[in-house]
C-alpha cells in the first residue's frame, strides 16, 4: 500500500527523498569544509613538528625551508602579486564553468519538461536556471582578469601570461 500525501498527489516516499537532497547537501557542505580545515591544520602542524625535530638537531633555523601559508590565510597569502593573479584567474574559471553548466542544466530542464507536459506550460521553470547561468557567466566577464600590459594577452616577451 502506497500512501500518497494531499499536495500533488504525490507518494510520501516521493516527498522524502525531494526533502532529503536539500539536507545532503547542506550536511555534505558542512562535513567537506570541517575536514579541510583538518586537514589543512594536520598539514601546518606537521610541518611545525618537523621543523622543531630539525632545531633539536642541531640545523640552523634561517636554512629550514619556510613554513607552508595557507591559501585561505588572507592576512598573508593575499599581499603577493602571484597569489591574488592566480586567485581572480581561480575565481574567474569558478564563475565561467559555474555559469555554463547551470545554463545548460536550466535548458535540458526546459526541454525534458516540454516533452514530458506538451500542454502544460511547466518548462518556463527551467528559465531559472538559465538566467541564473547568464548571470554567473556576466559576472565571469566582469571579474576576469585584465592584462597589465596595455591592449594584448600576451607579456612583452611575446609569451602568453603566467598565472
């Protein structure tokens, strides 16, 4: 026996699993960013034990290689050049990938439900998506890194950029 909840006339099994991938994927970005920061804390803690064995032995600590800098570590990594070039090259693929593959979810939703209710106007849902991706893909046009060098991609040297 099926039972089938008044809203829709839709399965209650139906109704928990749609309940459940909201609270997945809030739990799984809540877990996913308490084990990065383990980690990244396992890593500098193990780089400071290591550091401290090598003092005891005797090396002298101005030859020690120096402490790794997180990258989340704003106060510091966000003063060198090379870090915040690679960071808004880093956020600018973000927003561009982001924005495509959301544009293009929002048009096979469009479609699948244009197929599925011919008469019914349901696929005006998956204009969401799809200006939720044009907008994503705006803001990658406006954030993407400029050249410092004048007009071209390229560096002086005629070489592309490092970043």
């Amino acid at each position: 026996m099926i039972l089938y909840s008044d809203v829709w006339g839709m399965p209650i099994i139906a109704w928990a699993f749609i309940m459940a991938i909201p609270l997945v994927a809030i739990v799984g970005g809540i877990i996913s960013g308490i084990v990065r920061t383990l980690g990244r804390q396992r890593l500098v803690e193990l780089a400071q034990r290591e550091r401290i064995a090598a003092i005891e032995r005797g090396l002298d600590p101005s030859k020690l290689p120096p402490l790794p800098i997180l990258e989340d570590d704003d106060d510091i990594a966000c003063c060198r050049p090379e870090t915040y070039a690679r960071r808004q090259h880093h956020r600018f693929q973000g927003l561009l990938i982001g924005g495509i593959i959301t544009a293009a979810a929002g048009i096979g939703v469009a479609v699948m439900l244009r197929v599925l209710e011919e008469e019914d106007p349901s696929w005006i849902v998956g204009i969401v998506p799809v200006l939720v991706g044009l907008a994503l893909l705006v803001s990658a046009w406006l954030v993407r890194p400029k050249p410092e060098n004048g007009g071209g991609r390229r560096a002086g040297n005629g070489q592309q950029p490092r970043i």
